[in-house]
C-alpha cells in the first residue's frame, strides 16, 4: 500500500511539475512575441535623427558672380529656424558634433538667405552668397534642429578675380557673293571702358592662340568691322557689327578681338564660306 501511495504522489508531482513548465514556457514564448515585436517596431519606425547634406556647390567662383549652394535637411517632419552654409579662408577641420556651435568655429562668413525664419523639413535649400576676397574657402552647410547643431563635412572653393573675355556670339557659316555679314559678340569681365572692339578677317589663316602682345598689325587679316573701332565703349556689353560687301568668293578667317587696358584680347578663329 506504502508503495502505491508513493507511486500515486511521484505522479501527482511529475503532473504538477510538468503543469508548471507548460505555463513557464507560455510565458516565455510571450516574453519573446513581446521583445520581437518590439524590435521589429524599431526596425521599422524611422529613426528620430536629422541630416544635413550638400547637393550642389561651385568648385570656382569670381569676385562679381555670387556662389550658389543647394542642400537637404532630411528627417522625421518637424519646423526649424535657422540653417545656413558658413564659410571662411581657414580651414575648421574634422567632424563637427552636435554641440559644435557655429561661433566655435574659424569660419567668417554666412549664407544668411535661411537664418531666420519657419522651415519645414524635410525641405530643399538654395541659396547664394557673394565672396569678395580672392583665394580658398572653406565651407560646411549647418542647421540648428531641436536645440542640437548638424553639419555636414568640409568642402572648399576657389574664389578668384575674373578675366576678361572675348567671345563670338552669332555668324553666318555661309554667305553668297555681294552680302553683307553680321556678326555678334560679346567683351566680358570687370566693368571699365575700352577704346576698340572688332572683327578681323581675311583670305589667310592665323592659326593657333593669339596672345595679348599680338596687335591685329601683326597678323594678316586685311579687314575689319569698324562700328566699334575707335571710340569708348563701357564693357561687359555686348557688340553687333557689319562687314563691307564680300565681293570675291573663297574661304575667309577672322577673329573677334578687343583692346582692354592697353592688351588684346582676341576669341578663337573662324571660317566664312563666301560662295
């Protein structure tokens, strides 16, 4: 009887033990549903950080012509104040955090067109800035979100003073015998006054690249458009000319040229068929 007691409570307990693993397992599994599903929540959810990014920059400018930049500010939606590209002829080097204040910076100069007003992001930014010293700068783009600081990393640009410029517009290729030809071009570069701006042509080619010591003396083109020869003309500006009647048939050359601070700037050669 002692024996079927004993068999009859090692059952009882082997049932019990088992009832209680059974409901620890549940358990478990419903531990485990619980931290998967939360981590997939994670995975899936967008996470609540922000960037700056650069889209587009000039690698040159000129002292006379402002820099473009476009840039994103990308993340959950949200308004911000401020964002802006600053810049500076010494180099802030590394990888700026989000406590890195604009002030802590050696940058000098602002693209202010964002400073101050309500941004939604995310949002695409274009903005321009003149720079008036020659030389290198550096630049971050940077907005100010949710009380912390976003930089994107380093770049740079040349800044130089322009040149001046000689270019033809518009010409015939081609013309009959007896036309007149009209040629348009342009003098580019920091505003002053020239005395002589013209075409030259003529029935021998001066191959190659003119300097600024060749006066048109010194090549063989036997002709030139005079409306703009001899006078003061305030540049950039841009010229329409005529020749003389082309009486001979044959293949012309010719150059737009102009006399700019006492040197000649001269465009690339071209051809006129006369037929």
């Amino acid at each position: 009887m002692e024996n079927d007691k004993d068999r009859k409570e090692t059952q009882e307990t082997e049932v019990l033990d088992a009832s209680q693993n059974k409901v620890l397992w549940i358990i478990g599994a419903v531990i485990l549903l619980v931290v998967g599903l939360f981590g997939l929540k994670m995975l899936l959810s967008p996470a609540q950080d922000y960037r700056v990014s650069l889209v587009d920059a000039p690698k040159d400018v000129t002292t006379t012509v402002p820099a473009t930049f476009t840039w994103k500010v990308e993340g959950p939606p949200t308004t911000i104040n401020k964002t802006e590209v600053y810049l500076g002829q010494e180099s802030t080097p590394g990888e700026l955090g989000k406590e890195v204040q604009p002030s802590d910076t050696k940058y000098t100069e602002i693209l202010k067109d964002f400073s101050n007003g309500n941004y939604a992001v995310p949002l695409t930014f274009v903005g321009n800035v003149s720079l008036t010293q020659t030389g290198k700068y550096y630049y971050r783009v940077y907005a100010f979100i949710k009380d912390k600081h976003y930089w994107t990393d380093e770049y740079s640009l040349d800044v130089s003073v322009p040149g001046y410029k000689v270019s033809l517009v518009d010409s015939p290729k081609e013309v009959g015998v007896g036309s007149v030809v009209t040629f348009t071009w342009t003098v580019d570069g920091p505003p002053t006054t020239i005395p002589h701006t013209s075409v030259h042509f003529g029935t021998k080619s001066n191959p190659g690249v003119l300097g600024k010591n060749v006066k048109p003396d010194d090549t063989t083109y036997e002709d030139l458009v005079t409306e703009f020869s001899n006078g003061k003309y305030n540049i950039p500006l841009r010229f329409v000319g005529n020749t003389p009647k082309f009486t001979t048939a044959g293949t012309y050359y010719y150059r737009v040229h102009a006399i700019i601070n006492g040197e000649n700037y001269w465009g690339d050669e071209q051809t006129l068929e006369v037929k």
